[in-house]
C-alpha cells in the first residue's frame, strides 16, 4: 500500500513538473517571437537595482509593469521626474508618464527588494494601454553600489530636531548634499540608532528614538556612509523629559476638505513642546508631493504650509503628519471650481528679487493683476491676456525700498477672481483683504468684492456718500478662507461709497464709485517737488472738479508708460485713492511726465529724474504695529545715511504740518529708528514724511487707511 502512495505521488510530482516546464517554454518562446521595441539593461548592488529602458521601435511608450520572480517583495521604488508609480495588491509597480518616450529616449528606475539580485519581469505598454514587449532584465551585478562616488562630502551637512535632545526623546534627522540614492548608518557615539537612504538630491529625513540607557551628557552623532567615511556634529543630551511634557497630544487642525489647484494649504497644530514632526503630502497615486521637517515651539504648537501646484491632478490628497510614535492622516480634494488660479513660484523672496508667478484660466482672455504691499500700496499692475490653453505667466521685480511684510496679489477675470498672499523678508501671513473687481460702476452692476481672511464669519458694510449704512451683512469664508460676494448696485446713487470688512478688533476697506463721469471742465496737476532719484516716491496733488474720474499716468524720457492708475477726485476736489508714483529703482536720468486725463481734459507736469546717489540721508516707513499699550497703529520710522542730527516733519497732502520730531542723532552706522503714535483722529489720506539735517532732505510716503 505505501509503495503504492509512493508511486502515485511521484507521478504527480513528474506530472506538475513537466506541466511547468511547458509552459515556462511557452513563455520564453513567446517572448523571444515578440518585435524587439525595448533595451532593458540593469545594475544591481546588494537589495538594489537600477534598471534602464530604452525605446529602440517606432511606438511610444506610456507606462511601464514590473514584476518579480518567487521569493521576493518590493521594498521601495524611485522614478525619474516626470514619472509615476504605483505598487497594486498583486506586487506589480506600474511606471507611467504623461510624456511618453520616443525612439533613442531612455528612462531609469530605482527598486529596493527584500533579497538580493531579484529576477525582474517587465511589460511596456503604449498610451492606449497595449503590450508592445515582455521581457527579462539583463542584470549586472556591480561590485559596489551604484553612486557618483563618495558618499559623504565636505559641505554635506545634518542636523538634529531639536537641537538639544533628551534621553529617550523621539527626534528628526535631516541633512542636505550627500550623495544620491546612496545608504547610510546613523550612530550616537559608537551605538548603531538606524540606517536610511538618500533621495535623487541627496537630502534625507527620518525619525528616530534616543536610548533610554543613553546618559545625559555630550555626545557625538555620526553619519557613515558604507566605505567609514563619516559626518559628525556634536551636542549635548538632556535629562528625560516630565511626564507632563509626554503628554502632549498629536493634533492637526485647519485643513479644509476642498481646495483649488494653486492654493495654498496651511495646516497648524498641536504636539509635545520642543520636538519635531514629519509632514508627508502624498498625491492621489500615492506620490509624495511635500515632505518637510516642522520644530514644534515650546508652547506645543506648529504650523506648515505647502502650495498646491498649477497642474496637480484633480482628486483625493493625503496628509500624514507623525511624531515617530503616533502618526495623523488626514485627506482633502483637490477640485477645479475657481476659473483663475495663480501660483508663486516661492512664498517668501527677499528685498531685490524677482517674484515670479504663472497659472490659468480662462483662454484667450484678459486678466487684471495687482499687486499691493503691507501698507496697500499699488506696487504693480497690469492687463496679460491667457494663451490657447489658458495658461499665462508674469514677473514683478522687488526693489530695495520694499518693507517686509505681506504682500498681496489679486487677479480678476469677468466675475472670477484669485487673491494670493506672499512674504518678503518674512512668511506670509494671513490677511484680511477686501477688493472690488472695478473703480468705478454704473446703476444696476453687480459689484464683485473678493474677501480673504481667517476662516471665520466676517461682517460686510457698506457707507454710502451720506455716511449712512445702506448695507450690513454677515459673511462666512469658505474653506480656502476667501470668497467672492457680490453685490447688486440696483438703485444706488452717484457717488462715492465705502466698503468695510470687520473681524473682532481688525478692519479694512475699499472705495469704489458709482455713476461717476469725466471731467466737463479744465483738471490741473501738481507735484510736491521737481527733481527726485529713483526708487523715490512722487506724490500727485493738484485742482480737480468733485467727483470725477480720472487716469494717472507716469512716462519715462522716451514717451513710454511707466505706471498707470485709476482714480477719481472726491467732494473737495481732491484725489479719493491713492495718488503716488513709484519711480523704478533703475529709473532712467531725464526728464519725466506725470499726467492726469479725464474725458476730453488733460494736464502734465515735468519732472527731473538724477542719477541715484548713494551718499545722503534716506527714509523708509520700515513697519506699521499696533501697540496694546498706546491703544494706537505706531509706524516704525528708518532714516539713514544720517552723519548729525535731523528733523522729521509729518505733512498732510496740502503740506500742513502734522507732527513734528527734533534734535534726533544717528548710531555710529548713520541710523535712526523711530516710532511714530498715528492719531486716532487722524483723516484717511496720504501723508509726507520729510526728513531733514539741515543740508540734506529726504522723502517718502504713509497711507492711512480707515
């Protein structure tokens, strides 16, 4: 009876054998019959394995599929920018590309296995999603992995967070120009804490935990790649942190469910004082988009920002924030309803930079940019007209007397419109805008007013001429914290009206008009001086008919237009919006125009532009902050170039003197800092800050707001 098992299993056995190998045959035949449209070559170290396709037919290639043989899983995978991938349930990494490879192209891809010199099986497939080939790779196994050389160089650099950890903490590790795609050891002294790998840029992240035994003492931590090359910094541990310290929870708040392709995502939160998070954003495949390393303050709190990109796909994102001990996802859509979307390239530049922007909507059509700083001063705008595909981009050059701060851009098109914030010298904070998507309407528009602020209920009035409340509404801001209210002009008068924004103890406004006309009568243009040097301010005053509009207009030597602006005279006579000019720091020498149209009527004046000179005293408003203990806005005065003591004079737009500030002497670098109390009875307007030392004078300007 067992001799008789015996041979029944040994028939099977033969039976599935021979059932293998023919359809390994088969396999191999038909892969060997297939057009010859790829060259796949590899070079595998150890557990990784880099493998290259070349496109050697006449059909492009969309996607890639890969695959094991028995006995090995996926660990990791890298692709090239421009590339995708995806692992499914079934252990297949599907590599796909909006920008398929032609004939003589090539791409390279990265895998990590959980043994050594895998048997990688592929597919490539075209946009249609047909199998052009299978094949086997050709692996050759080299006798070191796979780099550019050394793995460590003599600018790579890391660092810890916190800087000054304690015994048993969790902490981050991050470092910058290491080698690419290479692995390394991490140490405290002479133990072993954990190994990680480098990404194409050579900069890594990860978590890790300090050993309870560790004592509480100045230590080394090392970097090693896998030839003893190492990086070392040196700190000192503290003791274990209070119990009341580990007990600060993980928290993630103000991450809205809905945003709009360019938007900026802001998410804060709550985590143990002192230490540090990881931020991963992942795309819809499962991409990582943003990964960042955010400190924690003291207090327990941190914040994080990340811009979603202009052509990001539509869909479902991820956020995964994780202490290294407790980990947080949280998921929101990125849809496509706003019809403009506008991206910075960074969100903080520095004085002197070139901002750049670019991004969509609607084709073939003209959107209005402007761009204002801290204080609402118009620094920029202009009319670019969108490509066949929507698409437009723009640049705005910073100059050397911009403050730090906030600034903002809005963009209209038709009844859309996109307000984006960005920082110079600082991050950007959240503000409370308010824009009217025109100057001037006539009886029956619907006014668009775009709002941004806190995700909060706001409170919207509108004054009319008469100083009386015709509108009071309540407002609630999306999730993106914006939104486009609109407001029906039906029955409104001619005049001059006021939109106001409250939230708790902030506020701003933005006036605009209604049925206003041009001028039927003569209009005359002034200056307050008849020679400047770039970058200088020109304050426009001048005689005017009540409530008209007009254009001001700023030409260069040889006729060009230099600056534009809106504008309308108010019920004195007087210009209602701002009326300065900033002249460019690179201002050309000569003779220069400012000109006020309105209808059939004009009037220019000349000015003389100097070469810039170095040498004198200069101003600048350097901050505008409340102080809780005056109870007043105090704008921080920066006068320098200073070598005695000067006066400064604060002058309204009819050159009255407001306040007056004397007998001030400069540091030894020639500077003077001074805070000024704005009154709280001070009209709105555009005020002249005059500094003089007797020989020399300087200017610039202050708005008031309401």
């Amino acid at each position: 009876m067992n001799n008789m098992y015996s041979s029944l299993s040994k028939g099977i056995s033969l039976f599935i054998i021979l059932t293998l190998a023919t359809f390994t045959i088969f396999s191999v035949n038909e892969i060997d019959a297939q057009e010859k449209v790829v060259d796949a070559q590899s070079i595998v170290y150890e557990k990784t394995t880099i493998i290259e396709f070349e496109n050697i037919g006449e059909t492009e290639i969309q996607s890639f599929r890969i695959w094991l043989g028995e006995d090995n899983l996926f660990k990791s995978f890298k692709t090239e920018k421009g590339w995708t991938g995806n692992k499914n349930p079934q252990e297949v990494i599907v590599f796909t590309t909006s920008e398929p490879i032609k004939l003589g192209e090539s791409v390279k891809f990265g895998i990590k296995t959980d043994n050594a010199n895998p048997a990688i099986i592929w597919k490539a497939l075209d946009k249609n999603n047909e199998e052009l080939e299978i094949g086997k790779t050709l692996v050759a196994e080299s006798t070191s992995k796979p780099s550019t050389g050394e793995g460590i160089f003599s600018d790579s650099v890391f660092r810890l967070i916190p800087e000054k950890p304690n015994v048993a903490s969790t902490i981050r590790v991050t470092g910058d120009k290491f080698a690419s795609n290479q692995e390394y050891n991490f140490y405290i002294g002479s133990m072993f804490l954990d190994s990680f790998e480098t990404d194409e840029n050579g900069h890594f992240i990860f978590t890790t935990r300090l050993p309870e035994e560790q004592k509480a003492d100045r230590v080394d931590f090392i970097v090693k790649d896998d030839d003893g090359n190492q990086k070392s910094i040196s700190l000192r541990i503290g003791e274990g942190e209070s119990r009341v310290v580990e007990d600060v929870r993980l928290t993630i708040t103000g991450l809205p469910s809905k945003v709009n392709r360019g938007d900026i995502v802001m998410i804060s939160g709550t985590g143990k004082p002192s230490s540090a998070i990881t931020a991963n954003i992942r795309t819809p495949d499962g991409e990582i988009l943003t990964r960042e390393a955010i400190d924690i303050d003291p207090n327990g709190k941190w914040t994080f920002h990340t811009i979603i990109p202009i052509n990001t796909p539509l869909g479902e994102y991820e956020a995964e924030i994780t202490d290294g001990e407790n980990t947080i996802l949280k998921s929101w859509i990125v849809e496509s309803s706003k019809t403009i979307h506008i991206t910075p390239f960074k969100i903080k530049y520095d004085a002197g930079d070139l901002l750049k922007f670019n991004g969509t909507a609607l084709p073939g059509q003209d959107i209005e940019i402007i761009f204002e700083g801290p204080q609402g001063i118009e620094h920029f705008s202009d009319v670019i007209k969108t490509d066949d595909d929507g698409f437009f981009d723009f640049q705005i050059q910073s100059e050397h007397y911009f403050i730090d701060g906030t600034y903002v851009l809005f963009g209209f098109q038709g009844e859309s419109s996109e307000i984006v914030f960005v920082g110079l010298g600082v991050l950007p904070e959240q503000q409370l805008v308010a824009k009217m998507d025109k100057l001037n309407y006539n009886v029956g528009d619907k006014a668009i007013i775009s709002i941004s602020g806190p995700e909060s209920t706001l409170t919207l009035l509108i004054i009319d001429p008469s100083d009386t409340t015709r509108v009071d509404d309540s407002i609630v801001l999306g999730p993106d914290g914006t939104k486009d209210y609109e407001l029906d002009l039906e029955g409104y008068s001619t005049g001059i009206y006021t939109t106001v924004i409250k939230l708790a103890n902030s506020q701003t406004s933005e006036l605009f008009s209604v049925g206003l006309k041009s001028a039927s009568d003569r209009i005359q243009i002034a200056v307050t001086k008849d020679s400047y040097e770039p970058g200088d301010s020109i304050l426009i005053l001048g005689e005017y008919p009540k409530t008209i509009l007009l254009t001001l207009t700023l030409l260069d030597p040889n006729g060009n237009e230099i600056r534009i602006k809106e504008t309308f005279s108010n019920n004195d006579g007087g210009l209602s919006l701002s009326n300065t000019f900033k002249l460019p720091s690179d201002a050309e020498p000569g003779l220069w125009t400012v000109k006020a149209t309105s209808g059939a009527h004009l009037d220019e004046v000349q000015i003389l532009v100097s070469e810039f000179m170095q040498e004198g005293i200069q101003v600048f408003v350097d901050d505008v902050l409340f102080v809780p203990e005056l109870g007043v806005n105090t704008v921080l005065i920066k006068v320098t170039g200073v070598e005695q003591a000067v006066t400064i004079e604060i002058l309204d737009d009819e050159n009255k003197l407001i306040d007056e500030i004397t007998t001030l002497s400069p540091t030894s670098e020639g500077i003077i800092l001074i805070p000024w109390p704005i009154p709280n009875d001070l009209p709105p307007g555009t005020y002249t800050i005059r500094v003089s030392d007797g020989t020399d004078t300087a200017e610039t300007i202050l708005i008031v707001e309401l």
